[in-house]
C-alpha cells in the first residue's frame, strides 16, 4: 500500500517516543525516592537529551514525509499529507496564541479609567486565585483604586506580596517585594526587605518574573495593528499576569521541588535550606489563569535545580 513505508518509521519512532515516557516516569520515580539531588539532577538531564533526540528524529521524518523524498520517493498518502499540514498550522497557531489572547485581554479595558482598570484587575484576580488581593496607599493600608500606589497580594500564613504601581491608580507594577505574614504585621516596609532568606530568594525570582510579564505583554501591543497606542494597556496585562503567577506561590512550604523531590534542599548562595522558591513563568496566559484557579498543579523547583529543568 502506498505510503506504508512512512506509517512503520512513524509508528516506530512514536513507540520509542512512548518507551523514553515510560523512561522518563519510572527515572522520576527513583528520583523522588533519592536522597542524592546531584545524582537526581543527572537523571533528569539524561531524560531531557533522549527525549530532544527523539523529537528532533521525528521533527525530520515529518519534514522528508512532508517533501516526499528521503523515504523511498513517493509522496504520503493523503490522510497523512492531510496531518502533516494540519500539525504545521496548529504549530505556527500555538506560536502566535499567547500574543493573540494578551491583545484581546488588553481590548477589553478600552475606554475605561485606568483605577477602574486596576480595580477589574484584582477583582478578577481575587475571584479566581483565591487570595486576599487589595490596593493600597503608601503606607499600606486599604484604598480605593484612585487612591492606590500599591497592590497587596497575601497568602495565609505563607507570604505577602507587595506591587509598587507607577502611579496613583495607575494599573503598571514597576517593582515588588515578597515578605513574611508577621514581619507585615510587625510594621516592617516591604521595600526595606525580608530578614528571611527564603523571603528574599522569593522576591528575585518574582522581579524576574515582573520583568517577563511587562517585555511580553508589551511586544504583544507593539506586535498589534494599534502597537503605538497600546502601551497601558499592555501594562495593565502584565500586572494581571503577575497577580496570577504569585498566587502560584501559595504552596511555598508544601510542594516539593520537581526535580530532586524534596522539600527543602541546601540553596548554594545562601548555604541554607529552603524550600523550592522558583514558579515558572515563561508560560501562556491560559496556563497561568489554569493554575492560579487551582485546575493545574504549580511546578516548583530549588534555584540550583533549575540548569537541569
């Protein structure tokens, strides 16, 4: 039959695909169960280099079945010609999506006050996530969104966050700091920082992640037909990205890192042990929406783990 030639590579580079899963399961398995994190980290890195072996096999094979060359001359049959061309768009659809929902976040606040703006921002980010998000003055005590300078995202008895804004109800972080319950109970200034190691480890990591959110949604206003004037709105996105990725914090002191499996580990700039402070977020918006409302779990993962993630 025409094109069966093309169906056995592909079967068979799909079933070596699914044994590297298998792999890869019963690695992180033994991983877990490890008390050796370098021992662990190698594993994972073995994992990750096989399994970018076999997708790069199978990114040709599709390439050749695609030209209808390299494996034997004749073109693949239709229904398979058929797949190939949809994989393609649905690849170059993914590529564009993230940008694509960010432009459509920022629509809908057209024509609206940038507090009341800001304002939608935390009451939807308060619906979905669970946490207690409110604006506030400078000093940090509850303000209408006119009257904010910052936003003020706690987690019971794990941390709180606070969101310095660029202006008086102006929806745009420009800076934030991650703090313990008591020491913002005790009066201290988020600006003055945590005297807690894990608390300050968790403030780089979430200024990181503040500049992703504002470079990306920023490129996706300039990557719109209105890019010049988009601006605002583009802030205002970034601010919303960073209250949902936050709120993917709140199992600080629960959720074991993804790669060694252990809770605390020995963090090497600090020589102490802390637990996994680092959520990633170089991911879509559906994605961090997905974990912020609890329908995905967080990954979380130790700063030295992170080279081999």
């Amino acid at each position: 039959m025409e094109g069966d030639g093309q169906h056995v590579t592909i079967e068979t580079t799909q079933g070596e695909l699914r044994r590297l899963q298998g792999r890869g399961r019963a690695m992180l398995e033994a991983i877990a169960a490890s008390k050796d994190p370098a021992s662990g980290a190698q594993k994972v890195a073995s994992i990750i280099q096989s399994a970018e072996e076999g997708f790069q096999r199978t990114e040709k094979l599709l390439q050749q079945l695609g030209k209808g060359g390299p494996l034997g001359g004749t073109p693949p049959s239709k229904g398979l010609a058929s797949r190939i061309a949809l994989i393609k768009e649905r690849k170059a659809s993914l590529e564009g999506h993230s940008s694509k929902q960010k432009a459509a976040c920022a629509s809908q606040w057209q024509g609206m006050h940038p507090s009341d703006v800001l304002q939608k921002i935390v009451d939807d980010a308060l619906a979905l996530t669970g946490c207690t998000i409110h604006t506030a003055s400078a000093d940090g005590t509850r303000s209408a969104a006119s009257e904010a300078s910052m936003v003020v995202l706690e987690v019971s008895r794990v941390l709180t966050a606070a969101i310095h804004l660029a202006g008086t109800g102006r929806p745009e972080a420009v800076h934030a700091a991650v703090m313990s319950p008591a020491e913002v109970a005790a009066g201290r200034s988020p600006w003055a920082g945590s005297q807690h190691q894990v608390f300050r480890r968790a403030t780089e990591v979430a200024l990181h992640a503040l500049r992703h959110f504002t470079c990306s949604a920023q490129q996706a206003a300039d990557d719109s037909a209105q890019g010049n004037t988009r601006s605002e709105a583009a802030q205002a996105v970034a601010l919303q990205d960073f209250l949902y990725w936050l709120s993917s914090c709140r199992g600080l002191f629960q959720v074991p890192c993804q790669v060694t499996g252990q809770l605390l580990a020995l963090d090497p700039s600090s020589q102490q042990l802390l637990p996994p402070v680092f959520r990633p977020f170089k991911i879509g918006s559906e994605t961090l929406k997905l974990v912020a409302g609890g329908s995905m779990e967080p990954v979380a993962l130790h700063m030295h783990a992170l080279a081999t993630s």
